[in-house]
C-alpha cells in the first residue's frame, strides 16, 4: 500500500480569498470521484498559523505504485495539477507502507493492514 502526501504552499499574493484557490482545491476534492486508483483520500485547509505550515494537504492511499502512476497521468489529476501550478509550489511523499522503512502505529496501523 502507497501513501501519498502532497503539501502546497501558495505563491506571494495568493490565499484562500483567490477563485482561482478555492477552483484548485475542488478539483483536488473531486479527484476519488474520477480516478479509481484512489483507495482512500484526505485533503483539506491548514488551520495552523505557524510561518513554517503550508496551506493544503492532500493524502492519498493507493494499492500499490503502478496504481500511483496511473492517477499521476490521470486527465483528471492533471488538471488539478495545472490548477495548482499557477497559484502553489508543493513537495510530495509518496511512502510504500508495507517496507520496513516505514511505520504506521495507533489509527494509523490499520493502513497497513489494509
């Protein structure tokens, strides 16, 4: 199982007072309803006021890495993509849960379970 984490921070001069953020974050909000890769999906609006924080995650879970490349070349994803190159930079982790270089305890164990 893959876990995909994306971070966005928006570029100078652009918030969530933007059309063009708000557009961007629905059209991440809608990608399960368009990619059947996704097996599970979070994402949604930092509510810390840390300088450090960035402004949106997005979580992703995935059977396995073939299924995370085809929702990265998806139609559908990259036109979220597009969306989000014009207002944000982002960094991304894409994490295979069932290495041993990753650990998953507590709620979380039962990703790796799945």
């Amino acid at each position: 199982m893959i876990l995909h984490v994306v971070l966005f921070t928006f570029k100078k001069n652009w918030s969530w007072s933007s059309t063009n953020a708000i557009e961007a974050e629905q059209a991440t909000r809608n990608h399960p309803r368009h990619i059947e890769e996704i097996k599970g999906w979070i994402c949604g609006r930092n509510i810390s006021r840390r300088e450090i924080a960035a402004d949106f995650i997005v979580i992703g879970i995935f059977n396995n890495t073939d299924d995370l490349e085809k929702y990265i070349v998806h139609p559908n994803h990259r036109e979220g993509v597009e969306k989000w190159k014009a207002i944000a930079e982002w960094n991304i982790v894409d994490i295979d849960l069932s290495t041993d270089f990753s650990l998953a305890t507590g709620y979380l164990d039962l990703l790796s379970t799945l």
